[in-house]
C-alpha cells in the first residue's frame, strides 16, 4: 500500500474593509465559508480543496505582520490567478463578480491558447481568472 502524495494548500491572507460585505461577495460567486476557521474577525473561503481565501479584518490583520497594510485600491500588494475549466467559465465567473461589485482590472488577454480576464474584489485586490487550451501544455 502507498501513502497518498501530499496535498500542498495555499492560504491567502487578505485584508478586508467589511467583513460581511466580503463573506457576501465571494459566497455570491459561488464559494464556502468554513465556520471552523471563521469568526468576527476573520472569514474562511474555500476556493477548491487546496486553496483558501483568509479574509480578516484590517486590525486582525495587522496582528500578523509590522508593516504597513496596502491600500489594495491604490496599490498593487498581489495578483491572485485561478485556473478555470473553459473559456466561458473564466466569462462566467468575472461577469458575476463584476456584477456583485467587483471592478474589471485590466483588458482582457485571448491568445488562442490561453483566454483570461481580471478583477478587483470590494477592496481592490486583483483577481485573475485564466483558461489554457490543455493541449498546448501537453508534451
């Protein structure tokens, strides 16, 4: 019998204005909110079984670093890419958010091979949304 590889997660840490507003946003997109890693300060998104969106609230947050928190709406801090299954689901899944609130974030890059579009969140952190043509990275 082997043991099963490790699953890596990755667990981004954003700093959020309104914690409700933001638990809205991403349950809207089609998201969950683990009650296990959730309180008043701090919201659990999973995004698929490896990756989790830690959204706190800005004094929360700053108990975990001494530097000074970007405002994510005037300055770039990180661009956070997620992979999707198809073209139209990158369309689907921007054109909710965007119309929960979210603002478009740069135009939209067709290279054939590779589509994806951008977003910002409630508060500015940049989203991408990107589909690849699995051939193309085949071999």
């Amino acid at each position: 019998m082997t043991t099963p590889a490790y699953q890596q997660m990755i667990f981004v840490n954003l700093p959020v204005n309104d914690l409700d507003a933001s638990k809205k946003f991403f349950t809207e997109l089609g998201y969950t909110i683990n009650p296990q890693f959730s309180d008043d300060n701090a919201a659990s998104v999973v995004i698929s079984d490896t990756i989790v969106a830690m959204l706190l609230t800005k004094p929360f947050y700053s108990t975990f670093t001494k530097k000074e928190i970007a405002d994510a709406a005037k300055t770039s801090e990180v661009l956070i890419a997620l992979s999707a299954p198809s073209r139209e689901k990158v369309d689907e899944l921007v054109d909710r958010a965007l119309a929960l609130g979210g603002s478009p974030s740069g135009a939209t890059q067709d290279m054939g091979f590779m589509y994806g579009r951008s977003f910002d969140d409630l508060d500015g952190h940049t989203w991408e949304v990107v589909w690849m043509d699995p051939s193309a990275v085949q071999g």
